[in-house]
C-alpha cells in the first residue's frame, strides 16, 4: 500500500486503540487504564538523570521508589540515546544493567523493561526476569526479531531518523505523521509476520529522535491517526529538550509539569503508554484526566 492510500485509511480514525492488554514475557498489562513506565537509566550520560543511579543499589533504590509512585513497569537502560551521545560496547551495556534487572526481579514481581538495541544485551537482560525489549531503533539488528519470537518477549518499535550522534542536526521529512506512521506499521507488521503475538507489538514515534519542536507537536496532535494502526502507542515525552524550548530553554530537571501536560494532551488522543522519570506527577494528573473522561 503506498503512502497515499495509508494516509487516507488512517485519516480521521477514532483514537481507541484496538488491543487492550499488552502481552508479554511472564506478564500483561491493562490498556484500558494508563500505563506508566519508569525511567531508569543506568548510564554516567543520561540526558535528565545520568550518573544517578550507576550504583545497582542507588539504582534499586529508584526503582522501588518509581513502583511506589504508581509505576506499571521499569524500564532499566544502560546506554544514552540522547543527541550526541556516543556507542556504549555491549560488554559495557551489560555490566551495568543486569545486576540491576536480577536485583528488582528478586524483590518485586513489577514488569521490567530493556531499553537497548543489541540482541546479546536483550537476551541477557530477557533471562535475568526482563519482560520486554525496547529497541530504539525498531529491530535494525536481524538478530533481534527471532529472539523477540523465541523469547516471547513484547517489544516498544520506535521511530528514529538517523542516529543519535547526528539525528537532531537536520530533521527533515515530507509529512512527518505519515513518514513515521507507515515506518512503524511495517515494522509492525513484519514482527508479526515472523511470530511476534500483534498484542505483544507496541509502537513509538520516537519523541525528539530526529525531529524538530515542530515534529514533535504535529506527531502528539495526530496520534489518532498513529493509533488507527491497530497499535498501542507509547509516547516518551519526559523532559525532553522540545518541552524546554517551548519554555524557552529550561534544564531537564524543570520540565516536569511541562511532561505532566503533554502527557495529559496525548492521553486525551488515545495513548495509553507513558515512558516518564516523574512517575508521581503523571500518574496524579492522568488519574484527574481519566476521572474527568469517565462515565461513573
Ligand atoms: N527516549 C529515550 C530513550 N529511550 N525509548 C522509547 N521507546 N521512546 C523514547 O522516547 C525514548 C526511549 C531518551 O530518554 P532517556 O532514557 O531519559 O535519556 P537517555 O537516552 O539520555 O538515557
């Protein structure tokens, strides 16, 4: 099907995304209410809390303190995707989230999250008691689909133009919410075609990864259209350089309410994900937003 004729079946959908439990690895989630995903980076270089938690009990510590906020699953990472920032080596990536992911699972069931792109770290982090892969670069690796299939693992696709050294020097695309719409139906479609269960599959347009301000505001306003796929979306504002430029340049750490806000608008236009370091103040503001929405 060519851009055209998807542009045309997607337009004007009604924004209820179509699979209401997300399934996974040793677990499910509810999409009939929002999901809340934890933030957990543990790297020197993050963009909003590097270096915090490189200790696995400063990292524990945050985890427990995320699941206690309201946090559905913890995402744990060990390499920066932020703009600029450079390859961590799969040896590296490991060291610094396994210990992290084995000592949440011993402690609480909550689902957990890998956030990398390398099939070795995945595997690792999978049989450590990690339920799904978040592959910023939506499977660019062969390697990563068949051990999505055999793993039974469920998987965030994002959509990423370039790489992050370079991804935020030149953003340019055609119509951008249709570019990024069919990029992720296809990987979509291709992760179900190889054995990936369709309610394990979720898509991300991938907030700030190659995109201006202005990409970023047109992929929000039109996530129905996102939607109309068939897919749940997840949607990584939290404290994104976008937000601070609107505000006219504040640091990461200031951000939140401006995260609280954008959430609050993409909940209102059917996303039901939500990847935040600020578990506390989304998951309030959504829970207002869900109350204000809701027949009794
Ligand atoms: N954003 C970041 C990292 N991973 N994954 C998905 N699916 N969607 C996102 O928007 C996304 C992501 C960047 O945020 P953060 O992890 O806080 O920073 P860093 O990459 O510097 O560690």
């Amino acid at each position: 099907m060519n851009r055209e004729a998807i542009s045309e079946r997607i337009s004007g959908a009604e924004a209820s995304p179509t699979t209401l439990r997300w399934t996974f690895r040793d677990g499910s989630l509810s999409l009939e209410r929002p999901v809340l995903v934890g933030v957990l980076n543990v790297t020197p270089d993050s963009f909003s809390d590097g270096g915090r938690f490189l200790d696995p009990a400063l990292a524990l510590a945050q985890a427990e303190r995320l699941i206690s906020q309201g946090a559905d699953m913890i995402e744990v990472g060990g390499e920066s995707t932020r703009p600029g920032a450079d390859p961590v080596l799969a040896g590296e990536e490991l060291r610094r989230v396994i210990p992290v992911i084995r000592a949440v699972r011993e402690r609480s069931g909550v689902p957990l999250a890998i956030d990398t792109s390398k099939p070795e770290v995945a595997e690792a982090a999978l049989q450590a008691g990690a339920g799904v892969v978040n592959d910023v670069t939506a499977l660019a690796d062969p390697e990563m689909l068949p051990l999505l299939v055999r793993s039974g693992a469920g998987v965030v696709l994002m959509h990423m133009q370039g790489e992050p050294r370079t991804m935020q020097n030149a953003p340019r695309y055609r119509d951008v919410v249709s570019e990024v719409t069919l990029y992720l139906e296809r990987a979509a479609g291709g992760a179900v075609a190889a054995g990936v269960p369709r309610s394990s599959v979720v898509v991300d347009p991938g907030m700030g990864f190659g995109k201006t301000t202005e990409h970023n505001l047109l992929l929000i306003r039109e996530l129905p259209r996102l939607l109309a796929t068939g897919y749940p979306v997840l949607l990584g504002v939290s404290r994104k350089s976008f937000l601070g430029a609107i505000l006219g340049g504040r640091p990461p750490g200031e951000r939140v309410s401006a995260t609280v806000g954008a959430c609050v608008v993409a909940y209102l236009r059917g996303c039901r994900i939500f990847r935040v370091h600020d578990v506390r103040a989304v998951r309030d503001a959504l829970t207002v937003a869900e109350a204000v929405t809701t027949d009794a």
